[in-house]
C-alpha cells in the first residue's frame, strides 16, 4: 500500500493529495494508484522470471479499460468470465492471442463471439461444454483450443464464498471426471487440448494449497499427453491473497518458490490469473461523513458511500481499513493498524446510506473522531470494489480517478441520474 501514504498527517496517492482530487471529483470515488498496478504486475513477473510464463490479469477485480489498457502495456494478458469482459479487452486493445475465456456458465453467443475473435484458449469447465463448444467451432470452421479446468479437491482456507477448489463446488471438473473427458476428447474435431487450468480460490494466503493442487494437475498433465494431447499451458489460476489487516499474506517470492519445482518439469508455459494482487492495494474507496448518529450504546459514522459502491464486507464480512484523509496527529506513512492508534478515538459503526442493516463498511471500529463533512478513506478496494458496484436505492455509480506521480485522471465519470434511467423503456 506504499502509494497510499500519509504525510504530516494527510493521505496522498502517490504524488497527490487526495483531498485534492476529491475537490474535482466529489465523493464517493474510487481513486487508484498507477505504480502500484505496474509494480504489482511486475512482482509477478519477476517471481517466474525462470520460467516461460504469461500473467493473465483477472478483468473481473477491476475491469476499467483505463486499467486494462495499462496492464496490456505491461504485456499482461487477460482471463475473463464473460463476452463483455472480452468485449472490454479488446475494446482497452487488449491481444485476443493472450486472453482466456473461464467462466462456469457460457452462453452459444459468448462462445461464438469468443472465437471469431481468435481468444488463446477456453476453460471447460464442465463436461458437457464440450459438446457446445466443438459443435460451434465445426459450424465456424475452426477448432477451438482447450484447458480443462480441473477441481482439485483442495480447501485453499479462505472464505467459503471464494472457495472454488473443492468438490462441492459449482467450479471445474473433477479429476475423475476430468479423465474421461480427455478420454473422450479425440472424437470431437472441433476441440484440441492444449492446457490444463486450475483456480482454488480467492484470497488465499498460503503456498500450501496451491502446492497440493498443483501436484494433482501437473500428473494430470502426464495422463493427458499419455492420450496424445498437445498440452503446453499450465494455468494455475490467481488467489494470490493481499493484506487486509494484517501482513500475514505469503509473498509472490514465496509462492513461485514452492510451486515452480511442481510446475516446472512439465515443460509447460505457466499461465496465472491474478486479480486482486495487482489491483487490490492499488485502489482506495473515498466517501464523505454525512452525519453521526448514536442509537443505544452504538455510535454510526453514515458516510455518503454504501454497500451499492463497496459490497465487500456485507457480502464476505471482509475488513477494509477505514481512516480519515485528514488525521488528527501528524501520521507519517502507512495508514495505521486499528490495535495500534492511541490519538484520539471513537468506537463506531461506519455505515452507508442503504436501507438494509447489512450496509456496513465496519462495525465496532476505532477510527479518529470525525464530523460531518470529513473525508474517509477506505482502503484496499482497488478489486471487487467498483466492478461489483450497482445501482441499487437509485444511487449513481461513484467516479474513478487514476493517479500517476502527480498527475491524476478521472477514468469512468459519476453516473447522472439520467443514466439510472437511460434503458428503461
Ligand atoms: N481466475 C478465476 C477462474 C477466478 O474465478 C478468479 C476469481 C480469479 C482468477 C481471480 O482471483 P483473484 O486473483 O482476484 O483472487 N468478489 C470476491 C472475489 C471473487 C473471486 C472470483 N474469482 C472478493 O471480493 O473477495
């Protein structure tokens, strides 16, 4: 979060105050760091620099085509989930030759669309995809490339809402399901195996999961070439888990360490799909106190900014760091941890403006004594923060502004309440 730092007491975003920026845009906004994004991808490159690899950002965390469009720079190409996130890559000029298309539930339209554009490859993700997916491409005249997308059967340990690697999941084949389907493959011209992908889950901040995983996928890869399919893409997915709170997230060192003697002797280039890694820290939600409010022993700090703009911690209970722009001492660097503030303080719920009791940013939560009209910051919400955003009670969408040095830009303008309006016939 090193481009999020106070100075004598006041956030900047890299070379900016924030209160600066807000002046221009209002609140709420969405405001993000551009180095971070850079430097984040780049963690990940240099993590597997020794190996033939392409990181393939994950449009779902933040699919703005201002960032889009700053990742393919970097070389980066894309995993998406829906024939719109391809239609934003492409649109951000993102290389259809270094997209994948996951995505449990793919519609005909998606998959034709998909392939005219000549994406990298699909991510089957059930068995009875293939059927669709051959036929399409055979009335298309192409053959389609493939990774079976394998469950592992893992528990990656993080919330049961982003678990994706275990059985029970709605998420990929299972392995024995998996070998039938590559058993089955040779009869359908339409299709060619050519990867094997898995992703386990968000957030998860250990190497062990990805480890065990990794180890059943990679003898997959054996069964599948011993069928005779040409595969050459490992895609381990992304979950690369970020500091919320605490620093207790394994570093990207740390992960391609242990994985790259699972990954590496297959031969294969590696592909990842993180999202929240580069994105997450990258990005601050800002909002605006309206009113303090005290009810029984509680205390509410109602900001202008709701679950509608940041769902995470309704949807996950998820911890978002919440200090004001302006603190009361003259805080020097990262925003604090909560245990650790001894300035003054208030213990309160910070809330938005939905009528629904789950809008909350924080409950119970030590942050200075603030007033109406004050600036909040809202911290690591660069992913899942915007991109999971919607309309309800009829607020617009906030703004979002990209820094860079001292510079910033305002990338997606704040909905107008002509806009809530605009496709209703
Ligand atoms: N690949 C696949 C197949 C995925 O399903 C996901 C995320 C990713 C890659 C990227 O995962 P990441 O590196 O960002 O962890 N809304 C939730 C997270 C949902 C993740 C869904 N899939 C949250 O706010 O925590």
């Amino acid at each position: 979060m090193h481009d999020f730092l106070y100075r004598d007491g006041k956030l900047f975003c890299e070379e900016i105050p924030v209160d600066r920026i807000l002046d221009a845009v209002g609140t709420p906004a969405y405001v993000y760091s551009a180095r971070t994004i850079v430097e984040h991808c780049r963690k990940i490159r240099e993590a597997y620099a020794g190996i033939e690899h392409l990181v393939c950002y994950s449009v779902k965390a933040n699919s703005s085509r201002a960032i889009l469009r700053m990742l393919r720079d970097e070389g980066a190409g894309f995993d998406v989930v829906s024939g719109g996130e391809l239609y934003r890559v492409l649109q951000a000029g993102g290389d259809p030759r270094k997209t994948i298309y996951a995505g449990v539930g793919k519609t005909a339209e998606e998959i034709r669309y998909a392939l005219d554009q000549n994406i990298l490859m699909f991510n089957l993700e059930n068995p009875g995809e293939l059927e669709v997916i051959d036929r399409i491409a055979r009335d298309a005249d192409k053959v389609a490339d493939l990774a079976i997308r394998v469950n592992p059967d893992v528990d990656p340990k993080t919330h049961r809402y982003i678990t994706t690697g275990k059985r029970e999941t709605k998420f990929g084949i299972d392995l024995d399901q998996a070998e039938a389907v590559a058993r089955r493959l040779s009869g359908y011209p339409g299709v060619r195996l050519i990867g094997v992908h898995m992703h386990i889950g968000s957030q998860i901040t250990t190497v062990e999961p990805y480890v065990r995983a990794a180890e059943k996928v990679t003898a997959f890869i054996g069964l599948c070439r011993g069928l005779g399919h040409p595969v050459t893409q490992l895609n381990i997915g992304g979950g690369f888990g970020i500091f919320y709170k605490d620093k207790s997230a394994r570093t990207m060192q740390d992960f391609s360490q242990a994985l790259l003697p699972v990954v590496r002797p297959t031969g294969c280039r590696l592909l990842m799909e993180p999202g929240r890694f580069i994105v997450g820290n990258a990005g601050v939600l800002l909002t605006q106190v309206l009113f303090l409010k005290e009810s029984g022993d509680r205390a509410f700090v109602i900001c202008d900014a709701g679950m509608n703009d940041l769902i995470r911690p309704a949807l996950y209970e998820a911890y978002h760091k919440i200090w004001p722009i302006q603190m009361p001492l003259k805080v020097q660097g990262e925003p604090p941890d909560e245990e650790s503030w001894t300035g003054p303080s208030l213990l309160a719920d910070v809330v938005g403006p939905i009528c629904e009791s789950g809008d909350f940013f924080a409950r119970d939560r030590r942050i200075p004594p603030v007033q109406r009209g004050d600036r909040l910051a809202v911290f690591s919400a660069g992913a899942y923060g915007y991109a999971m955003s919607s309309n309800y009670n009829s607020h617009p969408r906030p703004a979002e502004v990209l820094v860079r040095g001292d510079q910033f830009a305002l990338i997606t303008a704040r909905e107008s309440y002509a806009d809530l309006v605009r496709n209703e016939r």
